[in-house]
C-alpha cells in the first residue's frame, strides 16, 4: 500500500474507534450534555476510565466543579443528537430540550443517565492532569446500568444492525453493526 503524509494534529482521525459517548455534568445549575470521542477504560481493579475534555467547553468547568460525570453510550440512531450535543454550548442550549433526550435519574452521582443510551456508567472523579490542549480527568466507575437486549447481545444486535457511534473525525461517523465473534488463533 502506498503511503502519503498527513497532519501530525490529526492523528485522532486514525485511533477514535472506541464508542463516542454522551457524557452529562452537573455543579451549580441543570444537567449539561457533552459529545465525547476521547476515551478510555484505563483499570480494570478498580475500574477506571479517562476522558479528555478541553479547558474551554464549558462542561469542563462543571466536571472540575461538580466531580461527578455520567458517561452514556447511545445507540445509532441517536447520531445525530449525538451531533448536536458536541456542537453547541450548554451555556446558550438546554440540550435535553432540544434533544428530547430524557434525563434518568442517577444512583450514586447528581448528573442524571440518559435514557435512551444502551449503557449508563456513573462516575466520581478521582484526579485531573493537563496534557498539552486538554484536561484528561480520571474516573472511578460507581455504578453501570445496561440495556438488557445490548448487554446479552454483546451491543451485536444483529448482522447490518447499527449499534454503537464511532466519531472518525469532523462531521463523519460510523456505526458498529457487524456481530460479535471471538478472536482465536490465526490461520
């Protein structure tokens, strides 16, 4: 395969193939909803994970705040909500409203889940480090709520069957729909 130069700042393009998450944050006011493409599961005991946020979104401020975070996985079919939420401010938009997504009350944290989304993990924050551009805030996983068909399932509902949202950088998404298989040895 022929190889050709690209922007070193858009490395991510090539890496963001986990789920691209709605996370909701709360401190001093109503729910806000963040669109989240950089994340990461980072320990299993105790399970941990990474979200990078950048300083000038304003739910940085109510991550930093208010320490509590739902991390939401949705479902294809919310792509475009899921568009929407990291495209505007939750300064100016009430994204709920807008979105007529519905706030699931919590657990164990104040920022509700969102029901409509195929998992709900709720997370404290554990600590915060700046790298570079971004705020990489570590989570501590509290409590996980999972729709029951994608759980039994594997999120593999079915061959052609759009699962989960991939952000592949920019405006391009895509989903996950082919079926789960188990990994052996190769041939």
């Amino acid at each position: 395969m022929a190889k050709v130069p690209f922007e070193n700042a858009e490395f991510g393009r090539f890496l963001n193939c986990g789920p691209t998450v709605l996370a909701v944050v709360q401190h001093d006011g109503p729910p806000n909803i963040i669109t989240l493409a950089w994340l990461c599961p980072v320990s299993h005991k105790p399970p941990l994970l990474v979200i990078s946020v950048a300083p000038r979104r304003f739910s940085h401020r109510l991550i930093a705040q208010g320490r509590e975070v739902t991390v939401n996985v949705p479902p294809w079919a919310l792509v475009e909500e899921t568009y929407f939420c990291g495209h505007v401010s939750g300064r100016d938009v009430d994204k709920f409203a807008e979105t007529a997504l519905t706030p699931l009350p919590s657990k164990h944290v104040r920022p509700p889940g969102i029901a409509e989304c195929l998992v709900i993990i709720e997370c404290k924050v554990d600590d915060s480090f700046e790298m570079g551009d971004h705020t990489v805030f570590l989570l501590r996983v509290v409590h996980v709520l999972a729709d029951e068909d994608a759980a039994a399932s594997r999120f593999a509902l079915g061959m052609g069957e759009p699962t989960t949202i991939h952000h592949l950088g920019g405006r391009v998404f895509a989903p996950l729909g082919a079926p789960a298989q188990e990994a052996g040895r190769p041939k």
